[in-house]
C-alpha cells in the first residue's frame, strides 16, 4: 500500500510570499526529514504535505491507522503527524503499535473536545500534540522543534563529558539514558526533560521552567503536557526498578530525585 503525496494552494511563505523560506530556514534543512503525516481527512493532509515540503522535509501521507503501519513498516521515517480520530485503527491504536518497536517522535493531532485523548496519547509516548482547527505554521514550528531536540549537534560541554546520578547515566552526544547498564528508551521531548533535571541537579522546576528547558521554539505548552510527560518517565525508570527518579514539589512543580 503506498503514501499519497499531496499538494494544495501555495503556503504563504514570510511577508505573504508564497513557499518563501529564510536563509536559516534553508541552513536548517540541508539534510531532509522524511515525515509520515496520518489523517483521514484529505483536505488536512495536502496543507500539513505541502507546507512540510515547504519547509524543506520529505513526506508521506496515509488516510487510516492501517495504511500507516503499513508505511511504517516498509519505510524509514523520522515523525509522525498522527490524528487521534480515525477509522482502520485510531491514533491511539497506532501510536501504541509504533512504541512497540519505536521510540520515533510522535505528533498528535486532536479535537477541541479530545482532552482526554491527548492526554492518554501523551502517556502513550507522544511528544506534543496540536488541536484543531490548527495554525499550520505552528504546528511546523513543532514538527521542527521536535526534531532539532532529536537530531542538534551536541555542544562542546556534551561532548566532554556524560550527566550523572545515581545508576543514571544520560549520554547526551549518543542520545542515549541508562538505568544501572540498562539502556532506558525515552522519546525526544522526555530526553530533553530529564536532561534539564540531570543538568541542574538540586533546582525545583516549576513547569514553566521545564517548557523553556525542553521546547526550542516560543510555543504554548500546557501543564497537563509536562505532567505527562513526568508521568511517562517515572513509569518508565520504575520499569527498571529506579522508584523517586523525580519527586513532587508541591505548590512549585518538580525536582530530581535520588536515582535508586
């Protein structure tokens, strides 16, 4: 079964020309990233195809949960784009089956009236989500955001050395977490959560904190988000018998815990 790519009436690029892109846009994506994008309603899937191109990255479309396994399957991606409300298998579904084999990022799309949703997708192992009806340029924002905290060369301080506590081990040039030895497979927006808990070891983050240690770009985040995602790696690191990896600070937000 193949992905269909789509095309529609020319995004409007900066100052309202279309498909115009700035020269940091295009120094951003001199290696394309190939994105599947899953929604059951054409329309959404030849603005979000064709503005991603614009951007600079490679797409591919499936119109049900089924067909993107499919896809999945077969092909090499870097995201999903994945609508919760479909036939042939929903989002959920689908998300749940990818993380089986995957820790590829995922980007949920959802209803207004899909809270409960989101924030079972999240705990599922999404990275973000965007609620309909949704800017298109905000939701490449994140796409991009998403994918830079997955693939940003380390800075000179990464390279030199790893982040500690306890049997925690965060190798930030590799993007890799160990539990005592045993590799911990986080997503990109959890890696960068508990790399901003790791790099400041006795700081209490209130959730805005956390957002602007994990998001690159000035996008809403709501707190619900962050408390999944915290949820998601205790879970996670409890799996491998790491309990009190982070601790409550109540009426503040979060802190590190003692790694055991």
């Amino acid at each position: 079964m193949q992905g269909d790519r789509q095309h529609t009436t020319p995004y409007p690029g900066p100052r309202g020309r279309p498909g115009e892109r700035n020269i940091e846009e295009k120094r951003e994506n001199l290696v394309a990233r190939t994105i599947l994008v899953v929604d059951d309603d054409p329309h959404i899937l030849e603005v979000i195809g064709f503005a991603l191109e614009q951007a600079g990255m490679g797409v591919v479309t499936a119109r049900d949960g089924q067909q993107a396994l499919d896809l999945f399957e077969a092909g090499h991606f870097d995201l999903v784009v994945l609508d919760i409300s479909m036939p042939e298998r929903d989002g959920l579904e689908v998300c749940r089956e990818i993380r089986k084999t995957s820790e590829i990022p995922v980007l949920f799309l959802s209803s207004r009236d899909e809270e409960i949703d989101r924030i079972l997708g999240l705990e599922m192992g999404g990275d973000d989500y965007v609620t309909k009806p949704f800017s298109v340029r905000e939701l490449v924002a994140r796409v991009r955001a998403i994918l830079k905290r997955t693939t940003a060369s380390p800075r000179c301080e990464d390279r030199q050395t790893s982040l500690r506590c306890g049997g925690v081990v965060l190798e930030p040039e590799q993007h890799r977490v160990s539990y005592k030895g045993t590799e911990v497979q986080l997503t990109a927006t959890e890696f960068s959560i508990l790399k901003a808990f790791l790099s400041q070891p006795t700081r209490a983050f209130d959730r805005n904190g956390l957002i602007e240690q994990s998001y690159d770009l000035n996008i809403h985040v709501s707190d619900r988000t962050i408390d999944s995602h915290i949820r998601h790696i205790r879970s996670k690191f409890q799996a491998q018998g790491c309990a009190g990896l982070i601790e409550t600070v109540h009426g503040v937000g979060y802190r590190l815990g003692r790694c055991e």
